[in-house]
C-alpha cells in the first residue's frame, strides 16, 4: 500500500511541475435589502467562476472563461426551472380482440374474446420551454499577444457605444421595481457569435467587434443563412492634454435596416475626485439621446459616486435618472453599501425611487 501511495505521489508531482496551464477560481455572496414603496424586498445571492490561461511559449497566451454559476433576482430560486409537459391524447376503439383460441376440430376465433371501447391513448408528451440552466460556460476563447488580444465567442458584446456614466449602481437590486421610462435608449442587437479584437499604441487604444449572427448565441450556427444579420463596432481612446476621450460607433444590420448608435466620453480630475461626462445619440427604436454625468471621490476611508442621466426620446417625454452609491470596506474582501435611485418621468404607474442596503463578500 505505501508502494502505491509513493507511486501516486511522484505521478502527481510530476504532473504539477510539468503543466503550464494557470487555473483561476472566483466567488463571492452578498445579502441586499431594498426599500420602495410600501414594500421591502430582500436579496441573498453569489456566484462562483473558473477561467482557465496558457502561455504557448511562442509569445500567444491563450485564456477561456470557464463554467461559472451565479444568481438572478428575476428567477425563482436563482435558477430558470421548471417547464410545462404538454401531452397528446387521441380516442382508440378495439372491438373483438383474440385473447386466446383453440386448435381443436371447434376452433374459432370467436372463442375468448373482449371488447374495449372509448379508450384513451396518450400518443406524444414533449417537455415544453423552461427547466433549463445557462452556465455561459467556454462561451469565449481569447489569444493574447504583444499586439493585442483576439477574442471569439458565442456570446461575444460588442455594446461599444454604450459609454454612458450616469449609472452608479452595483446592484441589480436597487432600480428593480420603478417605473418603466418614457424616454430610454435602445443599441439595437450588440450580443451573438463573432469576433473582438483589442489593442493599443502610444496612448491611444483601439477596439474593433463584428458578429456574423446578433442574435441569441449558438456554439453552432450556419453564417451563410439569409436570416442572419450582423453588427460591427468600432472604439478607441485618444489623450487630448490631460483628458482622455472615448469614442465609439455601432451598426446594427437587423432585417434590412440599418441602426446606428454614436457615444462619446471623457473624464477630468475635479476637486478631490473624477468628473465625467457623456454623450449617446441612437436610432435603433426611435431617434433617442442622452446626456449624463457621474462625480466620484472618497469619503475618508468610504468611496461616493454620485451619477445623473437624462434622455430624450423624439415624441416622449424625457426621463431622469439620478443615482448613488457609497461604500465601505470593513475587512478583506469585505464591504457593506447604501444605494439610491430616482427616476423622473415614467410611462404609468410605478415607483419612482428606491433605497438599498447591503453587503458584499469576496473568498
């Protein structure tokens, strides 16, 4: 028996000093209560993640994001379950079926017979949309080298031109329940199977995406089909004097029609902390435009960012959002945050703010 263990132990440590794959495991959980209204709505959640990494030794690094698990607060017990069996059913008649006869010289298939009528027969039973789980597991393959970096994908977001800063919350939690906006801004389909590539040069950085089909990804797909439409995407960064401004442009091709979306932003030290700013104009729904701003800065040993959007959609009223997050470490990994939210402007009924309290582990 200690022959064996010896054996295993050298099998293992050989086989550890020998692989150059680098795997990486996150996790975390946070407990969230919210406040609007009349109505108090508790949250407890987390999430749990692997990415996988290798040096090639050529100079390619090759990373894959890995199966990762977390909860929704718009599903029942964090996971999309269930599902509806539809069945069939149809009307059989039998009449005088043979259970038995006999071989004698008085034969007669007539002998021992039954009849059965108005019987019903379940013909097909198929398990209807739900009881499924997305992991968005090995959705992505990236190859990273000293010129930049090339991703494709199943699931691949190429949403460059949503470069808006007037949201500030960190929790899904927190705007959930208030009232849907008169006024809000679409990008058209920016998710699918394509490709992304990333680089940078002197102080500038560029990114270019293009999917061959925007719609729901599919690890197999036919990218000659007449119904597949596709999106490109372009952004890049530029230094000019001591700001930085981003600038990106998307085109959706969906159903013979072409939606374009601009965004524009840039950020400045002010005070004790960072102003930005931005600018999104988009055609996917209607001719629809926002302008927003966030102010962060630390209070003390808290972190405070303050955030406001307002957008305008041609024939609706316009929509305001006001936002604001503060946070505070109480350990490693550890922090507990207040959140608000203010919407002004919204179609018909519904709540027009919330408050938040939570807190947030990481292991």
């Amino acid at each position: 028996m200690k022959k064996l263990i010896a054996i295993v132990s050298v099998l293992a440590a050989g086989f550890i000093g020998t692989a150059k794959a680098d795997i990486t495991m996150s996790a975390g959980s946070s407990l969230e209560m919210q406040s609007i209204g009349s109505s108090t709505n508790l949250s407890i959640g987390g999430s749990l993640g692997f990415a996988f990494s290798q040096d090639l030794g050529n100079g390619v690094t090759v990373t894959m994001q890995g199966l990762s698990f977390g909860n929704d607060i718009d599903s029942a017990d964090n996971v999309d379950s269930g599902g509806v069996l539809t069945t069939a059913t149809s009307r059989a008649h039998l009449a005088n079926v043979e259970l038995m006869t006999s071989t004698g010289a008085t034969s007669s298939d007539s002998y021992n017979s039954v009849s059965f009528s108005n019987v019903n027969a379940i013909t097909t039973a198929t398990l209807a949309d739900g009881g499924t789980i997305d992991g968005d597991a090995f959705e992505q393959i990236s190859f990273a080298t000293a010129n930049g970096t090339l991703t494709y994908g199943s699931d691949v977001e190429i949403d460059y031109a949503d470069l808006g800063v007037g949201d500030v919350l960190s929790s899904d939690l927190t705007d959930t329940g208030l009232g849907t906006a008169t006024s809000a801004l679409s990008l058209g389909n920016t998710t699918g199977n394509g490709i992304q590539y990333a680089t940078s040069f002197g102080g500038s950085s560029l990114t270019l995406g293009y999917l061959m089909k925007n719609s729901a990804g599919a690890d197999f797909f036919d990218t000659s089909a007449s119904g597949n439409s596709n999106t490109m995407a372009i952004k890049t960064a530029v230094p000019v004097g001591p700001l930085t401004a981003t600038i990106a442009y998307t085109s959706d091709n969906t159903a013979n029609a072409t939606n374009n979306t601009f965004g524009v932003s840039t950020s400045m030290a002010a005070g004790n902390g960072t102003l930005s700013v931005a600018y999104v104009n988009s055609d996917a729904t209607s001719d629809v435009s926002q302008v927003s701003a966030k102010y962060a800065t630390t209070l003390g040993a808290a972190s405070l960012s303050v955030g406001y959007s307002s957008t305008d959609a041609d024939g609706a009223t316009n929509t305001n959002n006001l936002t604001a997050t503060i946070s505070q470490s109480i350990g490693t990994g550890a922090s507990i945050f207040a959140e608000f939210a203010n919407r002004d402007g919204v179609a018909t009924g519904g709540e027009t703010s919330a408050v938040l309290l939570g807190s947030s582990f990481a292991f």
